[in-house]
C-alpha cells in the first residue's frame, strides 16, 4: 500500500500529495478493468479476422461445388473475323466445322430524290406490315402474331424530317433516316431485324387523294404484290445460311444462340472455306477456382495457428491461446480436410487429388496428382463438390467445409455466439470502469474536504500554540525580573 508522507503539520500540510496517492490506490481496481478490457477487445477484433477467414474459405468452398465451375469451358475459332464463338454454361467440348454461305439481311427500302425537305409536303396515312415476300416477290405472307401499323401524318402537312419521327414513334418495326447526299435528301427504310419474317410492305392513303404518283407520301409506297414500287428495295430481308459439320442451317440473325447447345456462334461474314470451332474445359478457370480454395484454407490455418499458439520467444500468450472455442475450429476444419468421400471410387481423399496437407496444417499442392485429376475432372470433381443430402458420406470435402463454415457463420454459430459473448464483457467491464470511476471521484471529494478542514483546524491550533507559547515566554520573563 501507499505510503502517506508529509513534509510538516498543520498549514504545512502537503494535501494535494496525500490525496493524490490515496485516489492512486483506488484507481488499482480500475487500471486492471482497463488492462482486461483491452484485452478483451483485441480478442473480439481477432474474431472479426477468423469470422472473415472463415468467409472467405466458404466462398472459396462453395465454388468448388458448382456445376459451372466444373464446366466451364473456353473455344477458339480458327477465324474470328468470320464466326466467333462464345460457350456458356452448357457448353459441350468438342470440335466444330462451319461454313458461312450468307448472312441475315434486313430489308431496305430507299425513296427518290424528295425535292424541298424542309417544306411541308407529307400528309394521309402510312401502313407498315411485317411479313415475309416469296422469292418473285408476288406474294406476301403477313409475319404471325405482327399486326399492321397506321401512322398517321399530319394534318397539317409534315416535312421529310417530321415523317421520319413519326414513322420511329410508331414501333412499326422499321426504322426511318434521312439520308443526305450531294444528290440531295432520300428517306430509308429499313427493318427493325434481320431475316425473312420480318420484311415488310407499305401502302399509303394520300391526302392528295393519288397514292401512286410519286408525290408526297406516295413516295414511300411499297408493294409488289400489287405492282407498286414507288419506293426502291435497296437490300432483300434474308435468313443467314451455314453448314455446320455438314448439316444446313438457317437463322434469322447472324447469332446463332440455339445451334450448339449452351453455345452462341456469330456470323461475321461469308467463308469461302469451313471455320474450325473447338470447345474445351476451361482449365485455367477451374485452377484459379482450386488455387483460391488452397489460398484460404491456409490463411485461415496460419492465422489459427498464430493467435492459439503460445509465444515462447516472448513468454507470453497470444491473443486465442487457450481459447476453446478457437482450437475446435482448427481442429474441425483439419479434420474436415482429411475426411473420405464415398462419392467416387477414384478419388476418396483430397490428398489423392494432390492436396497434400503439411505438418504445420497447410496445403501443398503436388502438381503432377493435381494435372492427373484434373484429366479425370468428372470424377475429382465428386471428392469436392458432390452432394449428397441422404448419404453424408458421400458428400464431397469442400461441401463439407462449406457446410461446416456457414454453421460456425450462422446466427447460433461459434465465432457468433463467442463474438457475442465477447461483446457482452467488454460492455459489462466498461459499465464497471464507469461505476468506479464515479466511485473515485466521490472518494477524491470526500478526501479533499475532509484534508481540507483537517489542514484549517490544524493551521487554527498551531496559531493558538503560538500564542500560549508566546504568553508563557512573556509570563517567565516577567517573574525573573
């Protein structure tokens, strides 16, 4: 305990020095909250590392579980100027020999010269119909489920701009511009899409009360099942036409979307020769997807392993050493990653696959075990990803750790409840600091009034033993006279 020391008595008295080391023994309690407090929160904030750990080993687990990790794949086209190719999720491996013989065209139709523009000379009615024309272009077949469209123009008149807006509002399926030139202004029209379905004819209700004398909206006419051609067809609507391994094929569009399936293929132009396509398993994707499985595991594991080891070095403990909670996560997690799968006869461990698990718990990969699996991914696949909800066993590794993840992640999990638990402490602890320091401070006050009335009173009798002293040397000098 303090030692109370004072240099002398009465108004001598050093009372700020004896309040102050007796406030300094109060405050013992308090300074060893504060040590445990800090404490206690730099353990939380290292859960909040394993809970980002075991995040990130879940993520990369679960990757390891989908299908289209296992199936992507990546292709190659001998000539992507000509057809390009892009595999989606259900993309089959194989080789692929195509030949562009045409492309898919949109109709096009183009008007003559339109003489003053900008001046107000396009009135009546304009029909789009979507349809497709036989091959002498006698007959036309409306397109099935497409309607006829009226635009209505003016009144009053429209100019050549103010019809090609109103032909792009109405949602015809063609589309209008004004095409300017050294000749002068034309309006094109051309189908909203590619393909023989979708070419279209256009007959008009002049207002000039003569829809066929190239004047006014007459001039956008077109239609020659009926022997009107007053509007030009610059381009035919066409279906793209292909061989592909030997078989026709037609399309709409130059996108092929269900040709090959989980496959798009794009016809960029004709081929005077067959396009080799090939269609792989995307290794290099499946290894990054392995490769981020490996880099969490292991992170996890050093930090595991570094926060519940003890520091000899130091002679101290670090921040989970001891801490239960912390050691079955480490333990579960190894256990986890020696485990069997019965789901496939080749590959029962993670070690057979080259996941070779090193003495401080890490894994190293033995690349020539990894290469020899990854040829057989059907069946690596199972040690990993498979599940099963009947027959645990024979559920693969990594579904395992990520079902063993999202249980320490879950509401009633481990690193939550601990997480929790650790909370409440701290704040039961910050509420003791607060509790005692009031105490302290009711303390001090008490000391500084009661040293402070001690010091008058004292200061009072030394005062008063001055006097008597200076009475009774008056008195004996006065007798000895």
């Amino acid at each position: 305990m303090a030692t109370i020391s004072s240099p002398g008595v009465g108004s001598g008295l050093d009372v700020n020095n004896i309040i102050s080391q007796l406030v300094a023994v109060e405050r013992v309690p308090l300074t060893k909250l504060a040590s445990a407090a800090t404490a206690l929160e730099t353990k939380l904030s290292t859960y909040g590392k394993v809970k980002s750990a075991v995040s990130s080993l879940r993520d990369a687990a679960a990757a390891l579980t989908r299908s289209e990790t296992w199936n992507k794949t990546s292709a190659t086209s001998s000539d992507t100027g000509a057809v390009s190719v892009s595999p989606g999720a259900n993309a089959t491996p194989g080789s692929y020999s195509i030949q562009v013989d045409r492309l898919a065209a949109a109709q096009s139709n183009v008007t003559g010269l339109i003489a003053a523009p900008d001046t107000a000379q396009f009135e009546g009615t304009l029909t789009i119909e979507l349809g497709s024309w036989d091959l002498g272009q006698t007959n036309f077949t409306p397109k099935v489920g497409a309607t006829a469209i009226d635009i209505a123009v003016g009144p009053p008149a429209q100019s050549l701009a103010q019809l090609r807006d109103k032909i792009n509002a109405a949602g015809a399926g063609v589309v209008a511009s004004v095409l300017t030139d050294a000749s002068g202004a034309r309006l094109v029209l051309r189908s909203s899409a590619s393909g023989e379905s979708n070419a279209f004819r256009a007959t008009v209700a002049d207002a000039d009360g003569n829809s066929g004398d190239n004047l006014g909206l007459s001039a956008l006419a077109f239609d020659p099942s009926a022997g009107i051609l007053t509007m030009a067809q610059a381009l035919a609507a066409a279906n793209a036409s292909a061989t592909l391994n030997n078989v026709a094929v037609t399309s709409e569009s130059n996108t092929l979307t269900d040709v090959l399936d989980g496959m798009t293929l794009t016809l960029n132009q004709v081929t005077a020769s067959p396009v080799q396509l090939s269609v792989a398993q995307d290794k290099p994707a499946l290894r990054k997807s392995i490769d981020a499985f490996v880099t969490a595991y292991n992170d996890l594991n050093k930090l595991m392993a570094d926060q519940t080891k003890l520091d000899t070095a130091n002679k101290s403990n670090n921040t989970l050493h001891g801490d239960n909670a912390a050691l079955a996560i480490r333990s579960q997690m190894r256990q986890m990653l020696g485990a069997t799968s019965t789901a496939s006869n080749t590959f029962t461990r993670l070690s057979d696959a080259g996941f070779d698990v090193q003495r401080d718990g890490s894994i190293k990969l033995d690349e020539t075990k990894l290469a020899s699996a990854l040829g057989n991914a059907a069946e690596a696949r199972k040690v990993f990803g498979n599940v099963d909800s009947l027959v645990p066993a024979n559920n693969g590794v990594a579904t395992r750790i990520r079902t063993l993840a999202d249980l320490l992640l879950g509401i009633d999990g481990t690193i939550v409840t601990r997480s929790e638990g650790l909370q409440k402490s701290i704040d039961l602890n910050h509420d003791r600091q607060e509790h005692l320091t009031d105490r302290i401070a009711q303390v001090e006050k008490r000391l500084r009034a009661q040293y402070t009335a001690l010091d008058r009173q004292m200061a009072q009798l030394n005062s008063l033993s001055g006097y008597i002293t200076q009475q009774l040397t008056v008195f004996n000098n006065s007798r000895s006279n």
